[in-house]
C-alpha cells in the first residue's frame, strides 16, 4: 500500500522532481574528473547544472538553446524578461556572441577578465531573445574559478546561468544551499565547496555612448575608473527607484530578497550603533518578539541578547562579502522576528556590501541617534 502511494505520488509529480545528481569536485583532479564530463554532456543536450563560480554558485544552461534557457526560468521561477548572464571560457568566445565592442570595453576586460565582472553589449544574432530576455543587448562574464571554466570548456557552448537560488531568496554561496532551492529541479549540482567573493559580480552596461554600473560587486568603482575615466552610476544602486523610474538592469526592478524577518539597518558612529542595537533588541524582547543581530567579530562580544551572527571583520570588507548571504539565508532558518544590522561604509567593496544590504532590508534604515530614515 505504501509502496503504490509512493510510486502514485512519483507518476503525479513526474514532470516536478528529477532526480539531482550531487557531484563533489576536488580541484586538483578536475581534467580528469567524470563529473565535469557528465555536466558538460547535460549542457550540450540542453538540461540544467548548478555549479560553482568565484562569486556565487550559477545555474547553467547552453546559451545558444532557446529552450534551454527557458528551463532555467521555470526551475528559479523567475519572471522571463529578467535577462541571464553569458558565461565563457576564453575571450575569443566572445566575438560570436557580440557587436561592437568598444576600445574600453577591451581595456575593462584585459584587466578583469577572468573575474567578477560582467559586461553588457549588443548581442548577435545567435545569442536567442530567450537568453536575454526580449533585449537587444546581452551580458556577459568570464569566470575566475576552476570548475566553472571547465565546465564550460566541457560543454563546448557557453553557459548562461542566473544565480542558483529560487527567485526571491539570497544567491548561493555553497552547494548545499543550491540544493536547499534547486535539488530535485535540475540535472545535476557540481559542489566546489564555499565560494570566494560572495557577492554577485560587477555589471558595466557597455551597450550605449557611456559605460553604466548598474550593480556593484569585487571589481569597485575606484578599479574600473583607473581604467576608464567616464563611468556612470546607475541611481537605484543606494536608493528605491521612484514611481516612473525604469531601471536599466530588468532585474533591479522585482522585489529583492527580503529575509523572513523584517530587516533594518542602524547607521552611525560604530559605538552608538552598538548601543542602538542593544536598546531596540531589549525593547522587542520585553513586548514578546524574537530578535537577531547582525555585527561584525569586532562588535560581537558587545552583544548579550537574541540570536547573534558576526558577518566577518569590520576592517576587513571581503570577509563581509563573503559571509553576507551566508547570514541572510541563516536567519531564515533561525525563528526571529525583527532583525537589526550593523551597516558600512559605502565605499569600494562596502558600495557593493551596503548595495545588497540595502535591498535586503527594503531600505529600512534607522539613524543609531534614533532620527529615521527612509520610514
Ligand atoms: O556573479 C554573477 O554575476 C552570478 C554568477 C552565477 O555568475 N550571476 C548572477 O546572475 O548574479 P543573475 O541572473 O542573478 O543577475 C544578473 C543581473 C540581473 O539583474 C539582470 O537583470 C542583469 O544582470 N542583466 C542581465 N542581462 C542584462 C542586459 N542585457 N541588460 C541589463 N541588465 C542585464
Ligand atoms: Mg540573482
């Protein structure tokens, strides 16, 4: 009887749960790995493989197969015209996708490439409106990991691939968060250990007369503008786009990850902060809510109440980077209702940590005086 349930339920859900295949992938041994071969045979016949990338994990499929890329749209359940990220092994591999590439856009990638940054450009022919989604222009990134480069070298095509989280949730940093989101909806996930940078990559939209940062990531404002003199920054990178306002990456327009819990950030002098924090947790605990905080190794000791997570070192940015997501999707497992957050310096790799903070929280930001901002 349990037995034909059983086989009931896997008939009805058919179409719903494939069976994942979950690969550890030591470094040294990737030439010769089988499960990289594998993954490369998936992508090639258009099916799904997540995998590592230096920034956070991607959810890989042949760019160049309509349907393909329309797999990876029903598997995050993320709306079609949110545009993929092209992934390529080598920067020849670039001429068959693009128009145009401008003397900067040459100059920003021989810096670069391979590395956290992804330039948009006028797309070719070839590259489907389903990779992009409906848009003239496509993005593109070399990865600086090991696993992704094979993979894609494996595949024979180049890979588009979105962030491997569902839709809505924060990018994954390690496979088990892939699998938390994606097991039983792709063909295979690729488990490189956690990742290094953390944070999705830079975005440069190269396309029009002037380069635009339209998400900042590890390659900082002051990296590119040592390259390039005239670089432009999309508004709707600290703040919420008006009514009106259509931002130029589609994916900056749907609601971003927001924890379970609502989120905000508490700015000021850090000592105040601190203080802040410790007040506004006492406050909810006495009225019977849950409470976490979000500080940093130097700040932690200062703390006593509610659940507290340290995102890394305070004077050392990339291990905040590092950890942020990491954190986010942790309070989504922790039971808290309110959860309250050191906040950062918004320059160089901070612009990119306060950037993703910043949506997380809904730009939910208290002044650690206790003047309000954005409320
Ligand atoms: O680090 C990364 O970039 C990771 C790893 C996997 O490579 N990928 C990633 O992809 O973060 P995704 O899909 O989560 O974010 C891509 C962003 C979206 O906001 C999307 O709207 C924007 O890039 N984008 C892609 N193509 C675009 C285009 N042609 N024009 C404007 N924005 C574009
Ligand atoms: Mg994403």
């Amino acid at each position: 009887m349990i037995i034909f349930t059983l086989s009931r339920f896997l008939e009805n859900n058919e179409e719903d749960i494939m069976n994942t295949e979950v690969a550890g992938i030591s470094i040294e041994q990737i030439a010769e790995s089988p499960a990289i071969i594998r993954a490369g045979e998936i992508i090639k016949k258009g099916g799904l493989v997540a995998f590592p990338t230096e920034t956070v994990y991607g959810l890989g499929a042949n760019a160049l197969q309509p349907d393909a890329a329309k797999k990876i749209y029903q598997a995050k359940g993320r709306p079609s015209d949110n545009p993929l990220i092209i992934h390529i092994s080598e920067k020849a591999d670039l001429d068959d996708l693009v128009l145009d590439i401008s003397a900067e856009a040459e100059q920003l990638m021989n810096a670069f490439w391979p590395g956290p940054m992804t330039l948009i450009f006028t797309k070719k022919e070839a590259v489907p409106y389903e990779t992009t989604g409906g848009l003239d222009t496509v993005a593109v990134r070399m990865p600086d990991h090991p696993i992704a480069r094979a993979l894609i070298k494996s595949a024979g095509v180049p890979i588009a691939a979105p962030s491997a989280n569902t839709s809505g949730r924060p990018s994954p940093t390690t496979a088990e968060h892939v699998c938390e989101d994606l097991k039983g909806k792709v063909d295979m996930i690729l488990d490189g250990g956690m990742v290094g940078i953390g944070i999705e990559s830079t975005i440069i939209d190269m396309s029009g007369t002037v380069p635009v940062l339209l998400r900042p990531g590890a390659v900082t404002v002051r990296m590119i503008t040592e390259i390039i003199s005239n670089l432009q920054i999309d508004h709707g990178i600290l703040e919420p786009m008006k009514a009106g306002e259509h931002p130029k990456a589609p994916g900056m327009k749907y609601k971003h990850y927001a924890p379970k819990a609502e989120l905000t950030l508490v700015e000021g002098e850090p000592d105040q902060v601190v203080a802040a924090i410790k007040r506004l947790a006492v406050d909810k605990q006495k009225s019977g809510f849950r409470v976490g905080i979000i500080c940093t190794e130097e700040t932690k000791a200062r703390y006593r109440e509610g659940e507290i997570r340290s995102i890394g070192f305070r004077s050392r940015p990339e291990t905040i980077a590092a950890h942020l997501f990491y954190v986010l999707r942790e309070f989504d497992h922790l039971n808290v209702d309110y959860i309250y957050s050191e906040s950062f310096a918004d320059d160089e790799l901070g612009f990119a940590i306060m950037n993703r903070l910043m949506k997380a929280a809904g730009y939910h930001v208290i002044q650690a005086e206790g003047r309000k901002n954005n409320d």
